[in-house]
C-alpha cells in the first residue's frame, strides 16, 4: 500500500533535514509524526520516526557531550543489515540458545537463568539479506536491566521468547510485557494506526514459544494461544532441535516490513550481493536517497525491471517499488 505523503509531511521533512540542535530535530519529527497518514502503508514509517524521537529524548537526557572520558559502559548497539530485533522476555527462555542457532555468535549459554548481562548482537541471513538480532538480559519483576527498555524502544521489531517448558509461561510472559510497560514500551502484534501518545513506543513483536520439544509443551501452546494470540503472532520452534527456525527466519524478515530492492549501473550487470531494503510503500526516490543523498536533487528517472512494468520501463521519482524489483537510476 502506498505511503501517499501529503505536502505538508514533506515540507516538514526538509524541516527536519535542517535542524540543527536535538531539541529541534525532535520538534521536527513531531511534526513529521502528527502530519503521516495512519495507515497500514505508513506501519513502518511510523516505528521508524517514534524511534527516531526516543533516541533523540535520550540524546537530549544525556547532557551534551564533554569531550572527556566516563569509564561508563555504552550499552547501545549501532543497527546493522536490513534492521535490528529485539529478543525479549522472562529469564532462562533459551533467548541464547536462540540468538546461536539462527547466527554465527557465540553467546555464553547456560541451564540457569540470568546468563546473559549484556547486549549480544548476532546476523541473521536469510536469503540475501542480514538481519541483525540482539540477545538482552531477561525481563522480570525483580530483575531488569535499566538500559534494556532503551534498545527494545529503538529496535526496529522484537521477538518475545518464552518457555514451552514452564509450567507459569503465561504468567511469566506478562510479567515480562508489563514491566516493560513501565517504561512506556509496548509490545504489539500490529502498530495502532490512532495512538496519539508519543511517549509510548510500540514496538512490533513476534511471539516465538521455544522448547517445543519439551515434555508437555503442546500443551502449554495451547494456553499460550488462549492468552496472546489475539495480541501476537506465535510460533513455536526449538533452538535445540533446529525446529522451525526456518519458519522463523522468513518471519523475522516479514516482521521487519521491508523489501529488497536490487541495483544496477547503466551498461553493468545487476547487482545481487548487495541488495537494498526499503520499507513498504518506497518510490524510486526514497531509493535514490539511499543510495546517495546528492542523487535526491539530480534524479532523472530510472529504469526498472520486476512487478507492474515490462522490462527496463522508464518511471519517474515517485514510482512506487515492488520486492526484488530491479532499478536502474539516472542522474
């Protein structure tokens, strides 16, 4: 569906462009987030400019910088790949075990709880495109990294991991969800097109119930159904058995609400290693954006081979691209 941004939204986007201090970055991006249609087409952009206003919140918070060194530990993580997930959720869920199993880190996995105290970030592939996950440290009542809530906030989506082996799952996961809610974060199967408090981050989250292969644990599936399945999307899997993960992988892409686009200079082959991604919805100008920020000014048009056209048709800036469309674009 297509973003179909008014003219205001875009004068503000330049607006933004030109802010030069964070409390006017983040006055701009209010002003970006009031005037976007509330759609589905707009899903991404919105997760995109609310994260964009709480890292400017914590910009603000922090304080300019001194110049001098704190000895103070940096928790956060720069996003890498097609977009960043959060896994989440009560203690010793397998969120390790998970984060080994789908990429090449190494994270240190234990049969107790609490293992994990730092972000631990792995790729994930799937297909042509890196995903980036993090592992986090649990999330519960009594224990909660203070610095967690920041990188749930900013990361694109989240998985919440729980327990097919538990016998307290349901109880264990809302406990997790709530106290997350403490610090206005929000774990959503679907971002609400009408929310209007823009404290509240809402982050778009994919149950996966791991242990599937756990005594018992059809059973508790099924009580997790009953409780979150009006609330997320659920799959199960086993990060010991490799059950599933494949499914996985594919919904951890389609969680994150992009497509892959394809380039290619005039006269050269198309370039397959390194395909972009673009939120649903992008015109072959937000591509040219990305591709170099000067080209935004000097796009011609472009050529494209892939959905709706025939091949190597000339469209113009605000063509609308369509997954593993190929373009090629002329300044």
């Amino acid at each position: 569906m297509p973003a179909n941004l008014p003219p205001q939204y875009l004068k503000a986007e330049d607006d933004y462009r030109k802010a030069t201090t964070p409390a006017d970055r983040l006055e701009r991006l209010k002003d970006l987030y009031l005037l976007i249609p509330k759609h589905k087409g707009t899903e991404k952009l919105q997760c995109d400019l609310k994260t964009k206003m709480s890292r400017v919140r914590d910009e603000i918070e922090a304080g300019p910088a001194t110049g001098k060194k704190t000895g103070a530990i940096s928790h956060r993580v720069p996003s890498d790949g097609a977009g960043q997930v959060a896994l989440v959720g009560p203690a010793n869920t397998g969120k390790s075990s998970l984060l080994a199993a789908l990429t090449n880190a190494k994270p240190e996995v234990a049969p107790y709880p609490f293992t994990t105290r730092v972000p631990y970030p792995g790729m994930m592939h799937w297909e042509d495109v890196r995903v980036q996950l993090i592992d986090l440290p649990p999330v519960t009542p009594e224990f909660f990294e203070s610095w967690t809530g920041n990188i749930v906030r900013s990361a694109d989506a989240a998985l919440l991991v729980i327990d097919l082996g538990d016998d307290d799952i349901a109880d264990s996961a809302q406990a997790s969800l709530a106290r997350l809610a403490q610090t206005r974060t929000e774990l959503v199967g679907q971002i609400p097109y009408d929310e209007e408090d823009l404290t509240i981050q809402h982050v778009k989250t994919l149950c996966v119930a791991n242990k599937v292969d756990a005594d018992g644990a059809l059973d508790r599936l099924e009580i997790v159904r009953e409780w979150f399945g009006d609330r997320f999307p659920i799959l199960s899997v086993s990060a010991q058995t490799g059950a599933g993960l494949d499914d996985l992988r594919c919904a951890v892409y389609d969680l994150l609400g992009v497509i892959r686009i394809y380039t290619k200079v005039p006269g050269k082959p198309i370039d397959r290693a390194h395909p972009f991604t673009m939120p649903r919805g992008s015109t072959v100008l937000d591509l040219a954006r990305e591709v170099h920020r000067d080209f935004e000014q000097s796009l011609k048009y472009a050529k494209i081979w892939g959905s709706g056209v025939f091949d190597g048709q000339t469209v113009k800036r605000d063509h609308e691209l369509h997954a593993s469309d190929v373009v090629e674009l002329h300044v």
